[in-house]
C-alpha cells in the first residue's frame, strides 16, 4: 500500500509461449512517472513437461499422474530497487518501520 499501486495481468492467448497454459505479469507503478513497471511474471506450465519427459507422481490412490510446472520470476529485485528508492527518497520513516 504505501509503496503504489500494483497491477496483476493475465496475459491472453495470443502472449504465451507453446508449453504455458497461463501467465500472470507483475506491475508497479512509478509514483514520479506514474508508469506501471513489469517486476515479475509466473508461468503456468501445466503438464507439459512432465509429459514430454515421462515424469509420474503416485497419488494416495497407487495410480500415476503427471506432474504440473511453475516457472517464473516474481520479484525482480533490479526493477523493484529504483521503485523502493524513489517512494522513500522523500519519506525516509517510509523504509525505517521495516527495520523495527
């Protein structure tokens, strides 16, 4: 909250690559610009992989099912340090209640 807005995007069909079946992009926005900053994405991959690689999770019933994949970066810590710098550059107490 005190450091702006943020957006989550779930990107259309048109977007993703062949193995996603969903991605969601985060954004940030810049209190100066007011431009919203891609800081991270999550990819939703499925069973795509373990598909193509034969892997097999057993269940609690003995049968065996292809495991789901993640991948991502959330928090890109390069494009989120400018954000945090330019929100407390002017508040410094802002950055002083997460060290107490």
């Amino acid at each position: 909250q005190d450091f702006g807005e943020v957006r989550i995007i779930q990107k259309g069909a048109s977007d993703l690559d062949l193995c996603e079946e969903t991605r969601y992009v985060f954004q940030v926005c810049l209190p100066v610009s007011k431009k919203f900053v891609q800081v991270g994405e999550l990819s939703v991959e499925g069973d795509y992989y373990s598909r193509r690689l034969m892997f097999k999770q057993k269940d609690e019933q003995q049968t065996y099912r292809n495991l789901w994949t993640l991948s991502g970066t959330v928090l890109n810590i390069t494009r989120v340090l400018p954000i945090v710098l330019e929100t407390t550059q002017n508040n410094p107490k802002l950055i002083q209640k997460f060290y107490d």
